[in-house]
C-alpha cells in the first residue's frame, strides 16, 4: 500500500485539463515553443514524472518522460506537446480505472501518524523490539482495524512482561509450557520476598497488578476470540499501555535492565 497527498493528484488533473485546451494560453502565437515556454513546461514536467512514480503510473512516466526529451529540442512544437498531453490523459485514466484509492479521514491520519510519537524517543531507544508493533497497532488503529491494533499492544504487553520477569533475575520457564501465567507466578514469588517499604517493591506490586488486569480483561478474550472493540476502547487500552511503558523505562531497558538514576523525557 502507497500513501500520497491528494493534492498532487488534482495538480495532474488540472495540468492535463488546461493543456488539452486548444486556447491553452502557453501555446499562443508561434508554432515553435519559445525557450522560455519550453523550460516552464519542462519544470512541470518533472514534478509530473515525480507524481507518476508515486503513484506507480508507469505507463503514463514513459509519456512523460518523452515529453521531456521533445522539450530539449528548440523545434519543439505546441501540436507536439498537444498530442503528448492527449496520449498522457488516456493512459492516466486506464492506469487510474486499475487502482482502487483508500480516502483517510485527516483524523484517520492522525492515528496512523501520531503527532507527538506515542512513545519518546529516549523511551522507544530503551523497548526497541516493541517499536513494530506499536507502528502497526497505530495503522490499524487508522485503516478501523481495532481489535488489530488491540492484538499489537498485547504483544508490546507480553514483552513488558518479559522485561519485568527479567528485571528479578527469573529464569525463563520452557518453552513447551511458556505462557503470561508462567511469567506471572515467579513475579509473584519474587514480590512477596521484597521489603515492602521499598520503591522496588512498590514498583513491582503496581506493575504486577497491572498485568493481571490486562491479562484477564483484554489479552485473554483477545487471543480467544471472545473480545472484538471499537475505537474508542482501543484507544483506551492504547493509552494504558503507553503510559505503563512510560513509567516501565524510568526502572528498566527491555530486557530488565536497570536504568535508575537517568533523567527520561517520558513524552
């Protein structure tokens, strides 16, 4: 899939609308192309090209393309072009009637392009495996694909997770019976053990927490099949994970590292 500004195709339009014109202004008067209509159409020309490749119009590029080398002739003529401009608009129109354009709402481009990032880029430099999937969630968040992107944000949860289990110095359980739960209980083990009074714990109690909840209210229906929803839960479920990600990388990299005593612009 290509994206494009829409601008750039009602710019083409235009061109060949007003070039097919007999009465086209830049072509009264002489036959021959004065050097200075010849350039003005040359430059034109190659923002045309630029567009064609864009939107992957090759056929119409070739006609460009020989257009451009007939203007490097000074006996350039106006019917030349003309008849350029003619077989150009018919094979933008068959090119055209081969491709189906998708129309995003500018809200629709917001979440495919958040501005700001979701995450900073001092937090994204410390969960570098969890970029990808907060990029697809974030397209299928713009194409209405939300339980799509609810999927994305569980697996940027699962390795959160990964990350904590980490953090503790817990060996990874087998790979036959790995699962959230089997994460989840040595962290649970590891809690119990830690000075309640202390911030490490406070962390881990609060981070523990939200994995359980996260598990039982979204991952679970999710990858059973029993959960679907609709924009605004997905943005929800967003946010929560964002914002436990932000909190996530003023302790630890992805791989549980401690990363204490580092000043973070969380974003």
């Amino acid at each position: 899939m290509q994206s494009f500004n829409a601008s750039a195709l009602f710019s083409l339009a235009r061109f060949l609308e007003a070039e097919s014109q007999p009465s086209s202004q830049k072509f009264k008067g002489a036959t021959v192309l004065a050097p200075a209509q010849r350039e003005r159409l040359r430059t034109t020309m190659h923002v045309l090209l630029t567009d064609c490749i864009g939107f992957d119009l090759k056929a119409s590029g070739f006609t460009v393309s020989r257009m451009l080398g007939d203007l490097e002739r000074p006996e350039c003529t106006r019917d030349e072009i003309r008849t350029h401009v003619k077989e150009l608009t018919q094979r933008v129109q068959d090119e055209l009637s081969l491709t189906t354009i998708l129309y995003v709402t500018p809200a629709e481009r917001e979440l495919l392009n958040p501005t700001p990032p979701l995450l900073s880029a001092e937090v994204a430099a410390r969960f570098p495996k969890m970029t990808w999937d907060l990029e697809e969630s974030s397209r299928c968040l713009g194409f209405g694909r939300y339980t799509a992107a609810v999927f994305h944000q569980l697996r940027v949860m699962e390795l959160a997770l990964k990350a904590i289990h980490g953090s503790l110095q817990l060996p990874d359980p087998p790979i036959q019976t790995r699962s959230w739960q089997e994460y989840l209980k040595p962290i649970r083990g590891a809690i119990d053990q830690m000075d309640r009074t202390s911030t490490t714990w406070h962390f881990h109690e609060t981070a523990y927490a939200l994995l359980v909840s996260v598990n039982r209210a979204w991952r679970n229906p999710t990858m059973h099949v029993e959960g679907t929803y609709g924009l605004e839960q997905a943005i929800d479920i967003s946010s929560c994970i964002t914002g436990f990600l932000k909190h996530l990388a003023t302790f630890m990299d992805e791989n549980g590292n401690p990363v204490t005593g580092e000043q973070l612009n969380t974003g």
